[in-house]
C-alpha cells in the first residue's frame, strides 16, 4: 500500500511519503529537499473514610478504596482517584476518534485495502474503512486530523498490518516520527513488506538517528527497488550523510543516482535538486548554479525553488 513519494525539507534529504491512508506528498512545497482501544469501563474503586471518629482506614485507602469492614463508610464519601477521569476522557476520545463526515462512506478505500477488513465484523470494518478514507482525504491538507482517524482505525483493530501502516504514514504525514517508525516496523513485521524502508529510514533522521538511516539504506531489498523507490533511499541516504557532516560522501551518493535520466518525473526532479543543494553546501557554488538550471529545465510543475534559487546564486557570482 505504501509508496515512496515526498520530500525532506532541509539538508539534502528525501522525506519519502507512503500512501496507506491517501498516498499525498508530506510536504507539498516548493524547494523541497529537498494510538490504543478504550478502557472496558469498569469503575474505578473509590476512596473511603471511617466513621469512627473521623479516622481514615488505611487499609482501604493503601488498596485503592476498597470500603472498610463492616459497612463503615457511606459510598457517598468515595471518590474517584484524581486523574482517573481525564484518563478515561482522553483513551474514549482516541478511540471515538474525530468526527465522521457524513458523506465518507469507507467505499473510497482502495480494493487491496478494503479486502484486509474483510475478517472482521461488518459494522466494525466500516466503521474502520470510514476512517480509513477519512484519513486519505486530509492526510495532505490536515495531517494531524488524519494521524487522529487513524489511532481511531488502531484502537478497534491493532492488529492489522493495513491499519498500523496507515498510523506510521500519517504519524509521518503530521511529524510524529518515533511514532511512525514504531508503526511501520510493526506493520512490517506484520506483512514482510519492504516498501516502508524509505519512510523509516527518514524517520530515522528526523529523530537524530543518521546511523541507522544509512544501514537501512543499504538493505540488500533496495536492490529491487523501482527506480522512484531508488531515489528516495538516495535522496534519505545523502541527507544522512549531510546531517553527519559529510558533504563529500553525500556527494558521491547522490553521484551515484541516474542524475541524467530523461524522465521528467520527480523523482529525477528532486534527484538533481538535492544535488545542487549538496554543491551548494559544498562551497561549489558555479556547479550548483549549473544544476540548479537543470533542475528548472524538468521541473514543469514547480516541485522545487530551483529557478529561484538559480537566480540568487548567479546575483551572488556576478
């Protein structure tokens, strides 16, 4: 379900995007270098006081409550421990998630998505698909609202691979990313999928963990890869490299990638800004500017500053 698209705002990295939940770019801008099911509802046990003389018993309040021997105490006098119901508010909220809109019907989910819910009840597959679809449809314009649709489709039905990786995407998509790397490894050890290793390694940069991105990067399946999935483990592997201080071997990565493929797409868009960016930062600023040019040259749709960019740079060198 998932791709590999997007990308990282910053140093030179990719921030790839996966589309569990709707399969938008994370970022969506120019220049781009580019949680658990309610409580059963039990109770809680209640605090007592002893009627005789005013003394506690400390037997009851030591055990959470539990009223003192022989009916002493009225159960008027019982309170609930502090905090026990903001807790229960917050896990019901999770779990009720936000509100439906009344037109989303969970038949927008994708086939392959919707035959993973077919096991469960049908008034709770729906309910799941109808946060599912939800969390599509706004996982580009409110990210968060959709991360909360899919902690909603997680408190009903954790253990589905199609519903954790629907959490890790959008936990990705609003920034929650020790959240969406938990989400992802889950989902894939659920499954064996493999497409989720561009996000996670991301993740892993985004959480201060460069090191573990590049092992990712170099894991024997990228070798079977397709060419855009390629990129994103390049584009994520040279931002590591960068966050490390290693401009040189961020270099030598991106070098590496097919910088003069004749596709237009965005890939090949974002492969050649992230280079120049990486020149740039090296100090090589007429490189940079030759292919800050050419990145302009396939860049129809405006995926990066790069005409932007290229003319700052030539007012500096002239």
């Amino acid at each position: 379900m998932a791709d590999e698209r997007g990308s990282r705002a910053g140093a030179g990295g990719g921030r790839p995007q996966g589309k569990g939940a709707g399969g938008q770019r994370r970022d969506g801008a120019r220049g781009a270098d580019t949680r658990g099911g309610p409580k059963s509802g039990s109770k809680p046990p209640a605090r007592g006081s002893s009627s005789s003389g005013g003394r506690s018993d400390s037997r009851g309040d030591s055990r959470g409550g539990k009223p003192p021997a022989g009916g002493r105490g009225r159960r008027d006098d019982w309170k609930r421990p502090a905090g026990q119901d903001v807790q229960r508010t917050v896990e019901q909220s999770v779990y009720d998630g936000p509100p439906l809109p009344e037109d989303i019907t969970g038949a927008e989910l994708d086939r392959a998505v919707a035959a993973q819910l077919k096991g469960l009840p049908d008034k709770l597959a729906s309910r799941i698909a109808r946060h599912l679809a939800a969390a599509g449809r706004l996982l580009e314009d409110d990210p968060e609202t959709a991360y909360q649709h899919t902690l909603a489709a997680k408190a009903r039905a954790s253990r589905l691979a199609v519903v954790r990786e629907a959490v890790g995407e959008a936990a990705y998509a609003s920034g929650h990313y020790a959240e969406a790397l938990a989400e992802l490894r889950a989902a894939k050890r659920m499954n064996g999928a493999t497409a989720y290793i561009p996000i996670m390694a991301d993740c892993h940069r985004a959480v201060g963990n460069p090191e573990q991105a590049i092992k990712l990067a170099r894991s024997p399946s990228v070798a079977n890869f397709t060419a855009e999935a390629k990129a994103e483990m390049t584009l994520v592997e040279s931002g590591a490299r960068r966050d490390m201080g290693q401009l040189d071997a961020a270099l030598r990565v991106l070098e590496l990638a097919p910088l003069n493929n004749k596709s237009r797409g965005a890939w090949v868009v974002r492969l050649r800004y992230a280079y120049a960016d990486t020149l740039l930062a090296a100090e090589r600023k007429q490189d940079a500017l030759e292919w800050f040019h050419r990145t302009h040259a396939i860049d129809a749709d405006e995926l990066t500053d790069a005409a932007d960019r290229a003319e700052e740079l030539e007012r500096e060198l002239n």
